[in-house]
C-alpha cells in the first residue's frame, strides 16, 4: 500500500509545474454588481435591502424612436444552509439613453433595488440577469446573514459604503457604492449604517477599524455613542488618504465600556477595495505589481513605483511606464498592461512552489514568451533528472527545465539549448 502511494505522488509532482498550451481563461471585469444589506425592519423583523447596477455596456439596446433601450431580468433566490431556497423573486428593467456612445459605456449603469422581510439566519444569495434581447443570462452569489433584532439587546445594521448623501427638508437621500470600490472619493468614504437600542439615554462605546491583510490595522478611531433615539442613525466619513490599492475589512464594533476587554456587544464587518479603473483587476497592490515588473523594467523605474509615497502619484508612474508600450497611445485600454499581468497570475497558479510562481524560472519564460507551442516532458526517466522542453517554434526558441530535487522545482538550463540567451523584455514587447 505504501508503495502504490509512493508511486502516486511521484506521478502527480510533475503535474505541479505543467504548462498548458494555450490560455484556459482571461481575467474579466464582473458583468454586473450587486449588495446584500440587513437593516432592521417594522416589529424587530430583519430586512433585505439589496441594490443592483449593470453597466450598459454588457445590455443589448435597440432603437425605439428617438431612444435607445434595454430591457433584462433580475431573479433573486435566497437559500438556507441546506440549500433550500426561502425567498424566490424576478423582476423586470428597462432603461434607455439618447446615444449609441453610451450604450458603449462601461460607467453608466441601469440601477435597482427591492427590500424583503426575511428570518434571521445563515443564507446563500444567488442573483441572475438576462438580457432580454440576447438571452444572455449572468450569475453571481454571497453569502448574507440575517440578524435576529427582536433580542432586547442593542444591534446593529450592515455598513452600506456610499457614494453620496444629501439632506433637505429633514430627509435624506443616499447613493449607495454597490461596486464596493472607493478610489472615487479623495481623502475619505463615506458609509451609512444604524444602530438599534431598546431604551434611550444609554451610551455605547464605538471602535470604527480598516484591517488589511492578514488581518493588519490600518485605521482605528473610537468614540462614545449617545443614544438618543431607539433608532439611530449614523453618517461618518472613514479616512483613506494614507491606504494603498488592496482589499479591506471595516469593522464597526459596539461595547458598554472602554476597556479593550469589554464584551462585545454588536458588530458589523464588511469589504471594500481601493483599486484604479484604469488597471487590470489581476492588480491588487502597486507595490507587489512594480516588483513583477522587474522582468520588463530597470530598477529605477520599479524603485520610483514602490517607493513614492502618494498613492496618486504612485499609480500615474505605473500608468505612464505601461501607456509608453501601449499600441494604441491614446486609449485607456492597454492590452499589453492587461496580457503581462494575465500571464503573472497564471504563472502564480501554476508555477508556485518554494517562492511565488512568477519568480520561479518556468514563470519567468511563460510571463516573457507566453504559453509555449509544444512541451516534450519526460518525468521518469531513468538515466536523467525529471526534464521539460518548451518549443516555441515561430521564434526558434526552446528551454529545458530540469527539477533536481525531484519535487517539481524545476529550474532553466542553462546556457539554453539553443544558444540563445534567456528572453529578455524585448522578446515581450516585440521589438
């Protein structure tokens, strides 16, 4: 039994580091955007509120008269831990626009919303929209927790993160962010969320934290809450001049006292993300995205990236080096930005092993020459190491790997088989 399992594994490490031949996937915007939001209802019922944007880019318009429209369905369904759905509902949209430009436009959307009584509990939300033009129908889901607000303790809502808010005549209007993307607003954010007491007069301390990752505190700010009324609620601006391109986690955490000890009484976490539009959502960090330049770019250039402190400025060094290779100079779009990044995460998946895929040497010539035409590989030989040969043969180039360790570390020969140097950027960018 032990040697069948021995001769298992030795069959599977060469499939560890295995390229394949061409790109099994491409890293896309979402086709739509939506948010799952629990705010508490009349008679301490839990409410869904759920908001919903596509952009127009993704909708087959048609002309009617001077218009152009769109028409698609939204199907929400709402399943319980054992998958059984609790809450069903379609509805229909329409939406239209004076131009074809805009039907173009991936930053105009056609926006909903609906609200649901719901029960407390752990649910799976699933959220359909079709085209009604092509029958072209896109999916998604999250995960949605209902709180139970009919306890008699003070609770809390869900944190909507907002693009903006307005007050007249004692009402106030909100926009919420349903994208979850903050980089729109400059120095801050602004969120929205309630809180619920049964009685009035008592004060609340309140812990508001950023953690990144790893769970890493980026922004804390405390303060007492006065609680005035049995619903209370609350607009604060949350700083982010000092956080770089990532994704967050925003706690807001409710106690009786100060001390760091104190129970918790009601918490509300959610994600956001600051990330520029006009790159690859393939980049989480600037910083780590200018060390895996290093490939394509000196030193210099890669230092000037991690080591400028405003993000801003940090991202137009980025945005200028790339738009400098870009085939089309004056668009936004740069595929050469979006296929060198394509490639780092591939390599990262596939090429893994004691340091992250794009350093290791398979990833280097698959991020530099893209996937090869042919592979020769032979993992059980018996008079050689385990050897890979990649054959791109439109360029006459080939590169063997050998893993000397026999755990799929395989490593370039060199110098390589055909005489040739390792590539170099130039081998990337064509020249």
């Amino acid at each position: 039994m032990k040697k069948m399992l021995f001769l298992f594994l030795l069959m599977t490490l060469p499939a560890w580091a295995q390229v394949e031949l061409q790109r099994v996937h491409s890293y896309t915007p979402p086709h739509f955007f939506f948010d799952a939001l629990n705010f508490k209802a009349e008679s301490n019922r839990s409410r869904l509120d759920f908001y919903f944007q596509i952009p127009y880019s993704e909708l087959q318009f048609l002309r009617t008269g001077n218009e152009l429209t769109a028409s698609y369905e939204v199907s929400l369904q709402l399943l319980d831990e054992e998958g059984n759905p609790v809450l069903e509902q379609a509805w229909d949209e329409r939406t239209s626009c004076p131009s074809f430009d805009e039907t173009l436009n991936e930053r105009i959307f056609s926006v909903s919303q609906r609200h649901f009584n719901v029960r407390p509990g752990s649910y799976t939300l699933q959220v359909a929209v079709t085209d009604s033009e092509t029958n072209r129908t896109y999916m998604a889901k999250r995960s949605f927790v209902a709180r139970d607000y009919s306890i008699g303790s003070p609770s809390i809502s869900d944190v909507m993160l907002l693009m903006s808010s307005t007050r007249a005549n004692g009402v106030f209007t909100i926009i919420p962010n349903i994208e979850g993307n903050v980089i729109s607003q400059r120095d801050s954010f602004p969120v929205f969320y309630e809180v619920y007491s049964p009685q009035t007069g008592d004060s609340l301390y309140q812990l508001t934290e950023i953690f990144g990752e790893k769970n890493k505190p980026l922004y804390s700010h405390s303060a007492w809450l006065e609680i005035s009324d049995t619903v209370k609620k609350i607009f604060a601006d949350i700083p982010k001049d000092s956080i770089p391109m990532g994704n967050y986690r925003l706690a807001v955490t409710l106690k009786q006292s100060a001390d760091r000890n104190a129970p918790v009484i009601a918490s509300a976490v959610r994600t956001f993300s600051i990330h520029f539009p006009e790159l690859p959502l393939t980049i989480a960090s600037l910083d780590e995205a200018a060390e895996e330049m290093m490939y394509v770019a000196d030193s210099k250039t890669i230092d000037s990236i991690r080591h400028e402190p405003h993000m801003l400025s940090k991202e137009e060094i980025f945005i200028r080096f790339w738009q400098g290779h870009n085939p089309n100079p004056s668009s936004k779009h740069n595929p050469v930005l979006e296929e060198y990044y394509n490639r780092v995460v591939y390599a990262n998946e596939h090429f893994a092993h004691y340091r992250a895929g794009w350093k290791s040497d398979m990833g280097m010539i698959y991020i530099l020459m893209g996937p090869p035409n042919s592979v020769d590989r032979h993992p059980f030989n018996i008079d050689s190491k385990p050897y890979e040969v990649w054959h791109y043969f439109q360029r006459n180039r080939h590169f063997v790997f050998i893993d000397q360790t026999g755990f799929g570390d395989y490593r370039l020969l060199l110098p390589t088989s055909d005489g040739y140097p390792p590539p170099s950027a130039s081998d990337f960018f064509g020249r």
